[in-house]
C-alpha cells in the first residue's frame, strides 16, 4: 500500500519548480502524492501548520515535514 505524501506549495516559481522535480517525480507505487496550492485552498493552511510545515514548497511524507526550498512562510500565506 502507497504511503500518504502531501506537497504544500503557493504557486510561486520555487514551488512549482519543486512540484515538477519532486512531488511528481515519487513513485506512484510507494506514494499517494496529494499537491495543495495553499494560495488556492487557504483553508487548508491550518492543516500545513498542524503537520508542522513553516514554509512552501514543503512535502510532508508519514506525518514529517521536509521544507525543500524557501519560496514563502505560511505566515506571508495567511495575509
């Protein structure tokens, strides 16, 4: 059975260029890759924080958070 991955991203050129050469690039066998546009579905922006995302891009795989790259703080997202 795939592990759950969630990439957090805001659409920035960072976050898009880390969707394409990571989140995307998971084996789909091993990874259940779910991509949230934060600047899209702020709603969800609570749930990053409760996973322990600080900034996007960030991909949180079994519960941890792996910040990539510095594109935005969630704090920037939440204005």
């Amino acid at each position: 059975m795939a592990q759950k991955a969630v990439f957090y991203h805001a659409g920035c050129p960072v976050c898009v260029d880390a969707e394409t050469r990571l989140a995307l690039a998971l084996d789909p066998r091993q990874f259940d890759v779910e991509i949230v546009h934060l600047g899209e579905k702020r709603g969800r922006i609570a749930e990053a924080e409760a996973a322990g995302v600080k900034s996007v891009p960030a991909l949180v795989i079994a519960g941890k958070p792996y910040h990539v790259n510095f594109g935005a703080a969630l704090s920037d997202l939440k204005g």
